[in-house]
C-alpha cells in the first residue's frame, strides 16, 4: 500500500504544472511510396488537444486533414484523415523557446475507389516529431515542427501487397493553454 501511495504521489507531481491545451497547425505535407517513384506535395491542417507542461512531459491528440489528390491508388483518390497519439517530452534551457521530441501511433483513412467494395482505404502509422514552443503569453505559444510518419495502408486487392510510404510534415501552429 505504500509503495502504491508513493508511486500516486510521485506520478501526480510529474504532472503538477501541466495544463490542457488545444491547438491548430498547419503545413506542408510530402508523401512518397516505398513501391514506386510516385510522391505527393500538398497541405495539411491539423486539431490538436494535450495535456502537459510546456518544459516537461505530455500527451497530444490530433486529428489531421490532407487534401490528397495525388492519384497514388487511383485517379479518384481524395481527401485523408487521421487521428494520432503522441507523447511528448519538452525541454527548458532557460531560453525563449522550449523544444521537443515526440513519437507515437496513428490512424486514418484515405477515400480512394481503389477497393471496389469500399470507399476508402485504412492506413496506420509509426510517428515521430521534433519542434519547438515559443511562448507568447502565459496562455498563447506559437509551435514550429517536424513530424516524420512511416504509414502502411491497407491492401487494395486480395491479391495486392501492404503499400507502405514515409510521410515528412513542416509546420507552425497556435496552441492556447487553459
């Protein structure tokens, strides 16, 4: 029992300054195949809420939009969501600015016609991040990142092989923290 009341208290004063957060982004997106030359160029805007501390530990929720014309499975192909999960673990140098490292998992759908008995195409992926915070205010910071995502869609046919492709992201954001 005291080991578990320690472990509660020590747990609950990693988070003792943290704050919920929401936040936009948005940015440059680049995708390309493992299996061909094919590669696309596009935005992506991003929703995010967190809960952490600017200088210490957290966990960020997003869910991304892609404008994805890019044909790679079909001439139809459209728009793309996701939704990831990412820890994230930021660093207080005592500058103006906080970076950070971050890595987690996601998960969306691409519509395509690719798969005749369906309208879109799932896919999961491994992601990583870095960036930095600079805060503005005590409630407004400003973000600028990188996030690379290695993503496996699902098959198009019985028949067909995983395409697996490596996504890199650019981008600034607002976040305001509650």
């Amino acid at each position: 029992m005291k080991k578990t009341l320690l472990f509660l208290l020590l747990y609950a004063t990693l988070f003792a300054d943290a704050k919920i957060y929401i936040g936009a982004n948005a940015g440059v997106y680049n995708e390309s195949l493992d299996t061909s030359s094919k590669s696309i160029s596009t935005q992506i805007a991003t929703l995010k809420v967190g809960y952490g501390d600017i200088s210490s530990y957290g966990v960020e929720f997003s869910l991304d939009y892609v404008n994805n014309s890019s044909e790679i499975f079909h001439p139809d192909d459209g728009v793309k969501y996701g939704i990831n999960v990412d820890l994230l673990k930021a660093f207080d140098f005592g500058l103006f600015f906080n970076p950070y490292l971050k890595g987690g998992f996601g998960a969306g759908a691409l519509k395509s016609t690719a798969k005749q008995d369906k309208k879109s195409l799932a896919y999961g992926s491994y992601n990583l991040g870095l960036g930095t915070f600079i805060p503005l205010n005590d409630n407004f910071e400003l973000e600028l990142g990188y996030n690379y995502r290695y993503t496996s869609y699902e098959k198009t046919t019985a028949s067909s092989s995983i395409v697996k492709s490596h996504v890199n992201t650019i981008f600034t954001g607002v976040n305001y923290r509650f």
